[in-house]
C-alpha cells in the first residue's frame, strides 16, 4: 500500500512538472517572438490579455489552428480596429506551443 501511495506521489509531481514545464515554454517562446510587445497575461497592451482570448476561445476545437493562421498571417477587427501584423517567422512547432499555452490559460 506505501509502495502505491509513493507512485501514485511521483506521478503527480512528474505530472505538475510537465505542466509548468509546457507553461515556461510556451511563454519563453512569447518572450522570444516579441509577442509580450503587444499582449500580457492578464491586461491588454495593444493587443488582448492572452487570458482574454484564451476565454474567448474555450470549448472551441477549431481554436488551435484558427489562432496559429492569425498569428501567422495577421488581421484586425476581431479585438478592434489596431492590426495584428503577421508572423511568420515563428515556426509552426513553436507557434503551436504559444497557441496551446494561451488556450490553457485560466479565463
């Protein structure tokens, strides 16, 4: 019985691990691509709080790509009349990280 409680006790450490390791990643590729120049967490620069948008967009399955197209291709009106420029320097793996950690967010 010791022996399952300790597993069961590692696994959710490796479990929170993982978390926090995806949300460190996923906001250290924000910070690199300049997104944090126009967007926060939690309060709109230019652009939306990223907790906006990932309430915007909860329950939406078709989100994630949605939201990789727009950043990659720019846009406005959907958070205002102030364009988005488009992005597409930042690769898709990463860009896929940064969608699924704005979509993570707590709303």
């Amino acid at each position: 019985m010791k022996f399952m409680m300790k597993l069961a006790a590692i696994a959710l450490v490796m479990t929170a691990g993982q978390a926090y390791a995806a949300d460190s990643t996923g906001l250290s590729l924000a910070q690199q691509n300049a997104c944090l120049t126009c967007h926060s967490v939690d309060k709109k620069i230019v652009g939306p709080a990223y907790k906006d948008v990932a309430a915007k967009y909860k329950g939406d399955k078709t989100a994630e790509a949605h939201l990789m197209d727009k950043i990659k291709k720019g846009g406005a009106g959907v958070w205002g009349q102030i364009p988005m420029p488009p992005n597409p320097q930042v690769k898709n793996d990463d860009l896929r990280v940064i969608v699924k950690w704005i979509l993570a967010l707590p709303s």
